[in-house]
C-alpha cells in the first residue's frame, strides 16, 4: 500500500502513509478533569481477534453490518438519537471537512504548534464524560451566545487567540481550529462555526470533523474513556 501511494508522486500526490498514524499512534497532551496534565496515544484500537476476519460482503454487510459469527469486540454500535438533520459535506467553501486520518494527523502536528486548536464544541459535562484526547471544550453557546455568557465568550476568544483593538477584534493571531460535536447529526459545531464565522473569524483557520464522536467510536479510535467505561 505504502509502494502505491508513492508511486502516485508521477501524478502529483504526496505521498504518505496514515496508515502508521493509526497502527502506532500519536502522543498528545491533555487536561483532565481534574486539571492534570496526561498523555494519552491516540490510535485505532483493533482486537487480535479482528485481523482473522475475511472481507466480503456476507461479513460486513448481513444482518445489520455484522454478520453474527463476528466476534463481539470487532463490533461496534450507534445510537440512533432525535438529531433534527444530517449536515451537509460542507458547510462552507473555505472550511475543510476532514476525515478521522486528518483529524490524527492535526493532533500529532498540534503537538509542536501552539497556534493549532483541537475544539470539542458539546457542553461540559459531555467533554468530560468522553472525548478526543487533547481537545479543549468551549460550548457553542459561548460563542452563539455570548450576552448570556459574557465572562465565557471572553475567555473563549483569549483561548481561539482572538484579541480586542480599539473594540474591534482582531484576528491577525487566530488560531487554527479544528471543530467537532457528536456527529454529522449534531448542530453544535456547525453552530459555533457559523456565529465564528459572523464575527469575523477566517474560514480558512477553520476545519470541521463532521463524523465527530460517533465516527471516532465506530471507528474504535483512543477517547479519554476507558473502552470497558459503563
């Protein structure tokens, strides 16, 4: 595989392997919540068990997208919620919408660029519950909201690197985020994108991960919760 996407370099592609992002991982620094300092490899966890599975269509694709003599940790499962709409591909032509191998190798450069933001948009208790590692929470509300949360929205843009001039704000030292909720069904990201965007904020500063929490799961990716967590 590493061969042929080298080979595409004739036709102009970069050529790279994520495929050593997910096998060996990316080292990232986290706060928890009781203020500590972590640091949590985030990869695709994949059971010994999963690499006898042959690929045809009868395994992946019988009886609900797993056939039933799948062992049980090669599965994994969705809640369908009362999510209102599934957000389109894009949500604006500047702003990137970026798959999990983006969002693995956003965190492994972050990790050397101040100037790079992981933001999980969801409120606090979900942030803690379980996220990304190395994701800092700003509720969408701060942002959308900010008269209700006039204390919340300034530390908000301190921490997105927006500053006040001559009560203007200035985005010269934005930095650059990545933005993400529970899903291509959640509007919390594209919210705060959205108000981000009104107050001036670059859009090419900005990434989305659509697939947010329930694609980072599905795809059995490093969350800041033990995988056996109740």
């Amino acid at each position: 595989m590493k061969r042929l996407l080298c080979l595409t370099l004739i036709l102009g592609t970069l050529c790279y392997s994520d495929t050593d992002l997910f096998i060996n991982g990316v080292k990232t620094k986290h706060i928890d919540e009781k203020g500590q300092e972590v640091i949590i490899t985030v990869k695709r966890r994949i059971d010994t068990s999963c690499t006898k599975i042959p690929i045809t269509n009868e395994t992946f694709w019988e009886n609900g997208y797993a056939h039933e003599t799948i062992p049980r940790a090669c599965k994994s499962t969705f809640v369908t919620s009362a999510g209102k709409t599934i957000f389109p591909m894009m949500l604006h032509p500047k702003i990137e919408t970026v798959s999990e191998s983006e969002v693995l190798d956003f965190i492994r450069i972050m990790q050397d660029d101040p100037n790079m933001l992981l933001v999980d948009t969801r409120g606090e208790e979900w942030y803690h519950y379980r996220t990304i590692p190395g994701a800092v929470n700003i509720h969408y509300l701060y942002i959308l909201k900010a008269k209700l949360f006039p204390e919340e929205y300034q530390k908000a843009l301190t921490t997105l690197g927006i500053k006040t001039v001559h009560h203007r704000l200035d985005f010269s030292e934005a930095k650059e985020l990545l933005l993400f909720c529970n899903g291509a069904w959640c509007s919390q990201s594209p919210q705060m994108i959205k108000a981000l965007l009104k107050l001036g904020y670059p859009p090419q500063k900005m990434k989305w991960y659509r697939g947010g929490m329930e694609d980072w799961l599905g795809f059995n990716m490093t969350t800041t919760r033990a995988k056996n967590a109740l």
